[in-house]
C-alpha cells in the first residue's frame, strides 16, 4: 500500500482562529505533532502536543528533522528470549498521528523517505508509520542565511507532493489539499474550512521561484558526475570532519542505520536499529579490518555524490532538500552550503 | 506516542555542552543537539551526540550488593545502608576519625559533591576526602594558585575562537575537548595564528602554523627556552610586568640558560623553530594559551602550570579577554568537584581548612566541630591503606584500579583496607574489590548541576526513572550520614546548592533556578551578579601574579638500554577515561574496539613491526599484548596508548611517581619496551 | 524469498557442521518447517546470492550461499570465524538453530551462458560463493562446455573444499589447478599466488571468467586477466561489503550509487569501473 497517493489540488481557505479550533480537535482525536519551543533552551522542535498552545508560531525550522517519527533515532525492530527465531515477530508502534507546521523541505524529504523506503524491499517499520500519518505543512514566508531550498526546488512553498499545504495570509490561510489523506481529513473538519481564498497560488509560486536561488542545482550535479571537482575539496572537508556525525543525523533524508542486539536493563532481549552515519569509518569496515573506503576523503566524496548525483538520478529529486541544518553542525566549520557553490564554481 | 526532549548537560568532558535527551516511552531514545546553548551552539562531538546509550547498559548495577563470603549477593536499601553506617561508625570508634576517607567524583553532580565532602567532614570528622582530579588538574588548581591566586580556567570557552594567537600546550584540543577545537578552528579560519606543542601530531599540529613536536616530559625546558627568546629580543610586555606582577627577576634569571642551542637537545626540537614559536607568540596578541593532562601528568606537573602561567604572563596575556592561561578541565565536573571542596585541604568555594576563622564558619554552619588539619590526597590515601593508616574508603564513581598509576600497587593497598565501599552504575574493577557496591543513578535519571571547564555551572536534569533499584547519588549520601547520627535533610537538590551559595562566596548568587537556561560563570556573589566571563580583570586574585623561576626537571624514569622509549597515554575521540560508558556505546565501541600502542615508521621498521601487527609494550611494571598502529603521530623514541580499555588497562604500565606538589602520577612519561609477538 | 517479512529471520536447524579448516566451517542447513506464510521453496536461489545469518544476541551477517540450488531441501553456507557472528555462529553445532534471511543480492549470470566454456578463479575462501555456481554446472553438465578453476590459498592448511578440488577434475573437460603461495612441506603441486595460475587459461580470453578472493587477490587477478586480453564485461566477479540489513536500507554497502546488497554482490569489472570503485 503506498503511503500517500496524490490527487488533483484542492483549494480551501482556514481562518486563523479556525486552524486553532482544528488543532483542538486533532489533539482529541489523535496524536498532534507540532513545533515546540523548549522552555529552558530555546530550541525549536517536532514534539507531541496535548494543546495547541504549545505549539510554536515563531520559528525558521525546527533544530532536529521531522523524520523521527517515521525513522527514529532508536527503534526495537522484534524483542526475543532465548536463541529461537520461530516466536519473532516484527514490532510495529506506528499510531495515526498528524504532524503541522512541516516546512516545504521537510516535506520533500519525507516524500524522498518514501520512494526509498518502498524501492525494492518495503521497509514496513518506516512504511506502517507513515501510512498512519498525515502533513500539514506551512509554506516558508522566507529563506534564512542558511537554507537554499529554492536552489533544491524544494520550497518556500510546494507545488505538489503534501497532503495539506497552508499559505499564510492576512488573517486566514490559503489552503490546499494535495493527497487522499489530506481530502480525508479535510472532508472529517470541512466545516472549519472556507472557499478558496482569493489568491493567485500560480504567481505566489512563480514569486517563490524567483528568489534567487542560491546555486544552480544542474551546474552542481554536472561537476560532480564529471568529476569537475578539485580533489583538494575532498581532502579538506574530510581533514576538518571530526565523525561526530551529527550532520547526518540532522539531516532530514539521511537514512543509515546499525543494528546491534542488546539487553535493556529489565533484561529484554532486543534486535534494535539506529541511526548510523556514512562519516564513520567504522561503517564500512568489515570483520577483518579491511576498509574500502580508504580515506576521509573518499568518505566525504560519497556523500556529496550520494546526495547531489546518484538520488537525482535514483528518485529524480535532490536528495539535499536545502534545509541548511546540516551548515553549522560542524565542529570542523563544514559548511555544506558554501561546498556546494564551491563545486558549483569548480567550472 | 511519548516523545519528549530533556534538556541536560552532557557527562562527558569538562567543555560542558548542552543537549536534550530523547526520552520515547519512558526509555532513552537519542540525543538532539541544542543551537542556544552557549557551549554547543547547535554542535556535538561523537559522544555527546551517542551519550544517550552510554548509561543503559544491561550490566547497569541494579541493586545494592553486599559481599558475602568473597560474592556478592543483592539486598535491600535498608540492609545495606545500615550495614555500611555501622562499619564506617566502628572504623571511626575504633581508629579514629583519619583512618576514614571519602572519594568524591569529578563525574557526579556538585550536590553530591558537596554533600560527600560534608559527609567526610561532619560525620567522618576527617578532611581526608578528595577526588579523581588527583590523577588529572590538581596540578592546575596547586599552580595557578600560587601563580594567580585562583586555579581555574581564566576566560570563556567562546572567547577562545577570538584570540589573535593560539598556544596549545600538551592539548589534544579536537579529540580531548571537541567543542573546544572547535574554537581552535574557528580561529585559525578566521585568520589567527596557532602554536601547537605537542609530542604527537594531532590534528591540530597538521594545521598550526607551527609545530613543536617535543619529547614528553621537557615542557619546563621547552617554556624556558621560549620566554629566553622573548627576553633576549625584548619582546615582553614590560608595562604589564611592572604593574600586574612580581618575581620578574627571578625568573629572568633561571630562564638565562635556557638558550635555543642549550634546549634543543633537551627537547629534541630544532633551535630555529623554537625561536619562530617566541617570536610569533610574543608579537600576536591576544594570545590564549590552552592546556590539558600533557602539562599536568608529570612528576613536575604544578612546576609545568606554573612556567605556562609564567609564559603568559610575560606577554601580558592574562586578565585580557581572548587571552589567558586555559586549562581545559577533562571531566564533566571537575571543576564543581574541585570547587565543591572534595578536597583535602579546602571548604567549599576554595576556602582553606586550616584558617581558624573558616573553621569556625564552617562548625557553626554545620553545628559540628571540625578537624583543622588538611587531610590526604586520593594519591596519599591509597599509600597509607598500603602501610594500615587509611581502614576504611568510601569511593564514589571512580575506578582507581584502571585509572591510577601502575594499579598492581593500587590494588595491594585496597585489598589492606578494612571496609571498601563503591559507589557505581557499572561494576568496575574497583568495585569487584569492595565489601559494598552501591547502585548509583546516571546523569540521566537524576537532577543537580555540573560545573564546566569555564566556571559555568549548569543543571542536569530527570529523564528517566533510576535504572533499577539505583538511587541519585546524593541521596544515598545522606541516608548514610542520617544513619550516622547526623542527619542530611534535603528536599531536593536545589535546596543543596542553596546551602552551598550561603558558605561559599564565588557560587553566592548561584541557584537552580537561575543556572536553568544557559548557567551562571562564577564568581557569582549574590542573586544580581551576572557572574564572572573571565578572571584576573585588572587586578589578579591574589593581587600581583607571581613568576617562579622553575629548572628543567627529567621525568622520574627516563630511557635507558632496556626500556629504549618514551611512553605517554591519553585519552582519544571515540572513548572517555575508563571506558565505562563509551564502551557501552554502540557507534563508539565500534570505531575503536581494541587496545592499540602508537608507534612511529622508523621505529617500526628498526623493530620488524608493521602496522595492525602484535606486539607486546613492558615498563618495569608491567606489560600488555596490543596491536601496533604504526603511523607518523609519534616521533621516533616515543610510544602512545590510549588508557580506554579496561580489558588492556594502560596503567598497568604507567609509573606510580608523583608530583610532590598535587600528588599526581607521571602518566605522560615512562620508559618502555617494544617487541613484536608472533 | 525465503521470509514474508523482511527484517525477520526464519528458523533453520543445523543439519551438518563440517570444519573445512582451522577457522572456516561448512554449514547444512534446513529450514525449520515450512509455515504457510512462507510459500517458497528452500531451493529458491541462485548461485552468487547470499543469506543474511542471525544469531540471536550476536546479530546478523551476510554470508553466500555455496551449494547448488539443484541440492534439495537444504542449502549451504561456509562460514569463516573472523568477528561478532561468525564467532558465534563457529560455536553452534548440529542440531542447534539460527536465523536466515534472504536469499539476497542479484546472481552470477549462469543461466545465460549455457553452452558455453567457464572460468573460476578463487582465493582462499572466496571459493564458496563460485562453489555454488560451479556446483550448479556439474548439476547441469550436458549444458556447458570446458569448466577450468583455478584456486589459491595461503596456505594447504587454508584451502577450503579440498577433497571436492580433488574429486572436480573428474568430470568430463574439467580442469582444476591448485596453488599455496609459499613452499610448504608435504606440498608437491604449484607454488606461487593464484595468478601464476593465470598460464593455464591464456589462450581462452574469450571465456567469461568468474572471480572471488580477498581484494588484493581480486584487484592483482583482474590486473592480469585485463593484460591477457579479457575484455572488461567477461570479468565477473563479487563485490564484499559490511552489511546490516541486506535489502538496500542500512546504508552501509553503498557504493558508487549502488547498493551491493541488492545491485550486487555480482558485478562485471566493466560496472565497478563505471561505479568508480578501486579493486
């Protein structure tokens, strides 16, 4: 079953004061996933919230990637006792739950999630949560210093691929239905939803289009597939790369996970998976010792070339979404953004 | 769905970042970094970011056990907590109150801390009570108190990507403290100079401006040397040596001999190279010098902080933002420790135990009469168990069987005492030996605060319920002490620090409350004071800083035919000390699963070793079976382990020589053997 | 598919445990029973795929298949002891049970060249996976044509499936050729690294020539093949690669935009260099 299956657009209005009562109810009736300020730190998050008063207005993107609810950090995959496999089965937590105020990358990362968690083998752990949720997204009212999704053409606002997208406006919010889960919850609240607004969505886009991009996503992808780029670059980034690993588990598409089975302090039995990251070496050394990738170098190459050549040609989309999370992540001063212009300018 | 972030401070080393914890469904799920913290800035290195699996081990102690018949069987709280009372009660009667000693932990919270030294001092009546930064800075606060007046990091971590210049001495700055090398970088991409002395080359070295790679243990020679160029060329701030300091001549005159051409054998560096480092350091300011255990684990560790202290100061470096003397503190807490007075000789906040007049704050505060004698260092305790002085030991969350100097002599003195009780999350060497173990609760399952390497004290907080039938530390203290006849009645950790603002006057403006969003940098004095960004401003604590004229001193063991090298330990990115939480983790333990020995080409071409082979690494005290690492890191002459790894403890190997001063051990320096096994 | 669902491994019983050499062991296996949500058959494979292995408690690893898909009921995996699970699983004996997931992984192109003269060329326990394909030949031996195999190891202790190299060479327009790389007491035959072997073959660079062994003999074996005159494409050989999940997920084998997991482990030299991958 796919996890979302598009429809032609729908265009409705939501006034602010009735997003708040539609928030309300979701909270009722199931799990709201919604932008957090903490208290102590000011950081800005996905988290579960009881009451849309909770939910953070006032922010760029959130510090972590909403794709922890589909692909957690840690995730028992099946609990076991003893050394017989005939008893396993697969653990599944997934529960309906609604996430707001996604940013247009995030959406786009999720949609690339999807492709690549249905390619081949469907990966049900991912699959059976995604199936269950539904997005509401709010279209970005600008870029910041950081991101550059226009140059991913993967925001401000999307032309297709979300359930529910907002635009903000005066007092309401432009909306549009784009997936039968988003029809779906549309239909159940309909009664909180106006006519469509009278705003051109077709020269919002085409505006949205026109803030300039921050490089040119073709020139980029051409340096790297014909190998354009200075090997200098290479060594450099993979000679500041500390392995923390940090901005690929920011990453809204990053998808790497170790499996490792272990006791919890209860004394369950556990095959469990987490997040891994392509910048640790030890993440492609086998028993034994022998290491095909042979370099920082090399390992960061792979990355560059994962995310800007071969998901292009795998999924058709940039498999960075221009989220800028992963730029001042770094402790080695990596910024992927000033990288990436640097391979965009290698010709 | 349950998923909440908790904001904490992460366990790790002294930088202190901040980070949230995910807690799903009541269980640690991950680590999410936070871009407002003022340490982290939305950065982690590889443990913080792991830390979330370090402390949810199977093994985690579960439940107090008691020894039995030389096992261990579980029992109750009340069992165990009456039996430990009664035993430390008798050992006091029968011994009197010096044959006790307490070991708080650079580890654990400043509320523990405070409430262990309490329990050394008002209950036990001894001020032997001490903790792990004997093995570590001790050497700092005894230095830089005679050199400043006040033995702590002088500036902020984020003024150090600022600094014009950068000296990092006996620092492996991007491995040991990861958002401090940050710093570094940050610096160095901004334009600054960076001096890196350093007998490896690490990777700061591959991009300094200049490397020292000098032989481990002639630091004394090597500061000397570089402050005779600077005089010799005029170079030094005169105005701020008439002014801020005293002892000039003193120093001028010892630092005479130590000419380029006279310290470069010494040092094994080459002259001209030393004398660009003075120049370069001396015309670039402000310059922030940083150090770690390099400086500090040697026979003349306090002597090394004072001749760094002395460096500094000739520049007029320090009371200057961005500059300073830096000591990058190793552990999550070693300052709070430090400050807390799980010390010997001090009360809380650095106030000495032999002044009357604190005595009598003290006695009146804790309504207790008080031993004006300062009490023995971890390093003495363990020496006088040896000879049955010491009977008795409560030691909390440290594991001086792997992390002390040559632990065969450790472990003779423990297996004297009389009754051992530890207090841990993990078994340890160290409590496999003791008559009670204690389950304590992890920095996640429990509240309080930790200071970090820059003074700025910050508030862990509940994330998940203690594991087991573990309890927070501090609680735990005070059944003991209640059990002893005198009661430690705190509601919470909170109401600890208060008490700790009303005696100690640099934490008197600190409460939870107020270290709840970024922490507060003491000396804080009272509830307006906005605490303290860098020390020394104008005037120095102890009023002029004071230069020492130190000599060169070689390490207690040097080279000779049968042990031909150098060998130094410490500590490397993907593990923390003993190992106890990075080995548990899976993406750590991963990248570095084994025990290994640096080793230079040349060295191992002369030997017949090549890369990944085993080999076997003596000193006079012992010896292991590792794998070579052969690579160009180390010089020839010189060998580097980690000291991670409980299954091939480097200690077994480092020399139990101390500084006379801080009573730290030689870690940095002993003479070794190498030889391929086949 | 041997498992409906993916990240679940099946019970399969320990048939026979033959030590092959002082830490590498050949393993039968048979599938604990057929439940009826697994339909497939258990010779439901093809010579070069491989099977992830779980040990509870210790995890999983990839391991090729090494018998003939033709061998009914049962199939085969050699097993050296070189980490985590391997170590577990050399503890385990017959009758004891582990976990299989899979089959994995695309297969060595056998099907498409009936008719045709075959080349093997292994080192040490890079023999299993072409085991299973040259096993699947004899199975099938009025459908191809001249087989030669040319095997190295370490040493005679290191040579694994030593009395099947000694009984091959008895089917018809079979050659096998054997060669430890150093003297050896007791050893009469050729001396010398695998690709001394290389002779034997030289006038066939027209035959595709299937290569397994550790990457240094795989990088020297491809080097002397491409200066005999093989063309890229005729060279096959198996890319080996840490593994977690086998299905294209963890990320770990990925390489070159491929995932060796489920692009490979078989892939022509003429693809590996277009993945830009050293061998």
């Amino acid at each position: 079953m796919p996890v979302t299956s598009k429809i032609e657009i729908k265009n409705a209005s939501i006034t602010k004061d009735s997003l708040s009562r539609l928030l309300k109810k979701i909270c009722k009736e199931r799990i709201l996933i919604a932008p957090v300020r903490n208290d102590d730190l000011d950081d800005v998050n996905f988290l579960p919230v009881t009451n849309p008063a909770q939910i953070c207005c006032d922010y760029d993107n959130t510090t972590t990637s909403p794709k922890e609810f589909f692909f957690p950090q840690y995730e028992c995959m099946f609990t076991f006792s003893g050394t017989s496999h005939e008893s396993i089965e697969a653990g599944d937590d997934s529960e309906e739950i609604v996430l707001f105020g996604l940013r247009a990358c995030d959406v786009k990362a999720i949609e690339l999630l999807d492709k690549f968690y249905e390619r081949n083998f469907e990966d049900n752990y991912y699959l059976s949560k995604r199936q269950k949720s539904v997005i509401i997204s709010v279209a970005c009212p600008d870029l910041n210093d950081q991101c550059f999704c226009t140059a991913t053409e993967t925001g401000p606002l999307l032309q297709d691929g979300f359930d529910i997208q907002l635009l903000s406006s005066v007092n309401a919010y432009a909306v549009q239905i784009g997936s039968e889960k988003g029809l779906q919850l549309f239909e159940q609240y309909q009664y909180l939803f106006g006519p469509p607004l009278e705003l051109d969505i077709n020269k919002l886009l085409a505006q949205a289009k026109k803030q300039k991009a921050k490089f040119n996503l073709q020139k980029v992808y051409e340096n790297l597939k014909q190998q354009n780029v200075d090997e200098d670059l290479w060594e450099d980034i993979g000679a500041r790369c500390q392995s923390c690993g940090l901005c690929l588990f920011l990453c809204p598409t990053c998808s790497c996970y170790s499996v490792k089975d272990q006791k919890t302090p209860p004394g369950e039995n556990r095959r469990s998976r987490q997040w891994d990251a392509c910048y640790f070496s030890s993440i492609t050394r086998m028993a034994g010792g022998n290491n095909p990738i042979r370099t920082n170098a090399e390992m960061i190459k792979r990355k560059y070339q994962h995310k800007l050549v071969q998901q292009i040609d795998e999924f058709g989309t940039s498999g960075c979404v221009g989220c800028g999370r992963c730029n001042l992540a770094c402790v080695g001063n990596v910024n992927w953004l000033d990288n990436i212009i640097k391979i965009e300018r290698a010709t | 769905m349950n998923l909440q972030y908790i904001p904490t401070t992460c366990p790790y080393c002294g930088a202190g970042c901040g980070f949230y914890l995910k807690v799903k469904d009541g269980e640690l799920a991950g680590v999410a970094p936070s871009k407002t913290h003022p340490v982290s800035q939305g950065r982690l290195c590889v443990k913080g970011a792991t830390a979330w699996e370090s402390v949810i081990g199977a093994d985690r102690i579960k439940e107090p056990l008691i020894k039995k018949n030389g096992k261990f069987t579980k029992a109750g709280w009340d069992e165990t907590l009456d039996l430990v009372a009664e035993k430390f009660s008798k050992i006091k009667e029968n011994y009197g109150p010096d044959s006790l000693g307490v070991w708080g932990s650079a580890r654990c919270t400043n509320e523990l801390n405070y409430l262990a030294q309490k329990l050394a001092r008002a209950v036990f009546g001894t001020n032997n009570v001490d903790h792990c930064a004997r093995t570590c800075h001790s050497p700092t606060v005894a230095g830089l108190v005679r050199s400043f007046g006040s033995g702590a990091m002088t500036n902020s971590i984020d003024e150090v990507k600022d600094a014009a210049c950068i000296f990092a001495i006996g620092s492996n700055t991007p491995e040991a403290h990861p958002l401090i090398g940050w710093r570094v970088r940050t610096a160095k991409d901004k334009g600054a100079k960076l001096i890196v002395c350093d007998p490896r080359k690490i990777d700061t070295a591959k991009y300094a401006d200049i490397h020292i790679q000098h032989y481990p243990g002639t630091d004394i020679a090597l500061l000397n040397c570089l402050m005779n160029v600077i005089i010799s060329e005029g170079l030094e701030d005169k105005q701020y040596i008439k002014t801020r300091t005293e002892g000039f001549e003193e120093l001028k005159k010892v630092v005479a001999k130590y000419t380029p051409k006279y310290t470069a054998p010494i040092v094994g560096v080459d002259a001209d190279l030393m004398v660009k480092a003075a120049r370069l350091y001396a015309k670039t300011k402000p310059a922030s010098t940083l150090y770690t255990l390099g400086i500090t684990e040697h026979t003349v560790g306090t002597e090394n902080v004072m001749s760094v202290a002395n460096l500094a100061m000739l520049t007029g470096n320090v009371g200057v933002e961005s500059g300073g003397v830096n000591p990058l503190r190793g552990q999550n807490n070693v300052q709070g420790a430090c400050d807390m007075a799980a010390l010997p000789n001090f009360y809380v906040g650095y106030q000495k135990v032999d002044n009357p007049a604190i005595q009598e704050k003290f006695e009146k505060a804790w309504a207790v009469k008080l031993s004006p004698k300062p009490g023995l260092t971890t390093t003495d305790q363990v020496i006088q168990a040896k000879e049955g002085k010491i009977k008795g030991l409560y030691i909390i969350g440290e594991d001086p069987l792997t992390s002390d100097p040559n632990i065969t002599e450790v472990r003779e003195s423990l297996e004297k005492l009389e009754f051992l009780v530890v207090h841990e999350i993990y078994m340890s060497p160290t409590a496999e030996m003791a008559d009670v173990v204690l389950p304590g609760a992890s920095f996640a399952e429990k509240t309080g605060s930790f200071t970090n390497s820059e003074r700025r004290i910050q508030l862990i907080n509940k994330a998940i319920e203690p594991i087991g039938n573990s309890r927070p530390d501090w609680q735990i203290v005070c059944d003991v002490a209640t059990r002893m006849g005198y009661p430690f009645k705190y509601p919470g950790t909170a109401e600890v620090m208060d008490e700790i603002a009303s005696l100690a006057p640099i934490y008197g403006g600190i409460s939870h409350d107020r270290c709840r969003k970024v922490g507060l940098q003491w000396p804080c004095l009272d509830k307006n004071h906005p605490g303290t960004k860098y020390l020394h401003k104008g005037k120095f604590t102890r009023g002029l800083g004071k230069f020492h004229g130190i000599e060169h001193r070689p390490p207690a063991e040097v080279p000779d035919d049968e042990y031909p090298f150098i060998l130094s330990t410490g500590r490397m990115r993907f593990h923390y000390n003993v190992g106890t939480m990075s080995r548990r983790t899976h993406l750590l333990d991963r990248e570095f699963p084994f025990m290994f020995v640096e080793v230079s080409e040349n060295d191992g071409q002369k030997l017949g070793i090549r890369d990944m082979d085993d080999c076997q690494v003596s000193t006079r005290r012992g010896q292991l079976k590792v794998k070579a690492r052969v690579s160009d890191r180390v010089k020839e002459g010189v060998m580097w382990m980690p000291f991670h790894y409980v299954e091939a403890p480097a200690n077994l190997l480092t020399n139990d020589a101390f500084c006379p001063i801080a009573r730290t051990g030689e870690y940095k320096a002993c003479a070794a053997r190498l030889e391929k096994v086949s | 598919m041997f498992n409906s669902k993916i990240f679940i491994p099946r019970a399969a019983i320990i048939e026979n445990v033959q030590k092959l050499t002082y830490d590498t062991k050949l393993y039968r296996l048979k599938f604990k029973y057929n439940c009826k949500c697994d339909r497939s058959s258990e010779s439901d494979y093809k010579p070069g795929q491989f099977v992830q292995v779980s040990v509870l408690g210790a995890g999983e690893a990839p391991i090729s298949i090494c018998s003939s898909p033709a061998q009914n009921g049962c199939f085969e995996l050699c097993v050296r002891n070189v980490g985590l699970v391997t170590g577990a699983l050399a503890a385990l004996k017959k009758g004891d049970e582990l976990g299989i997931r899979g089959p994995y992984g695309n297969s060595f192109p056998i099907e498409e060249l009936r008719g045709q003269n075959l080349i093997f060329i292994a080192g040490g326990i890079g023999l299993a996976p072409l085991r299973s394909a040259i096993k699947y030949v004899i199975d099938n031996r009025g459908d191809y044509g001249k087989v030669t195999i040319l095997y190295g190891a370490r040493t005679k202790e290191d040579i694994v499936f030593a009395s099947e190299l000694d009984q091959w060479p008895r089917q018809e327009n079979f050659g096998v050729f054997t060669t430890i790389d150093e003297p050896q007491d007791g050893w009469t035959g050729n001396v010398g690294v695998v690709t001394t072997l290389i002779d034997k073959i030289k006038n066939q660079s027209k035959v595709k020539a299937f290569v397994c062994g550790p990457p240094i003999m795989i990088h020297f074996t491809i080097k002397e093949l491409l200066d005999a005159a093989w063309a890229q494409q005729d060279i096959i050989t198996t890319l080996e690669r840490h593994m977690k999940c086998g299905v294209g997920k963890c990320g770990h084998c990925y390489i070159g935009g491929k995932y060796v997991c489920t692009d490979g482990p078989v892939f022509t030299y003429a693809q590996i260099n277009e993945m830009e991958v050293e061998v």
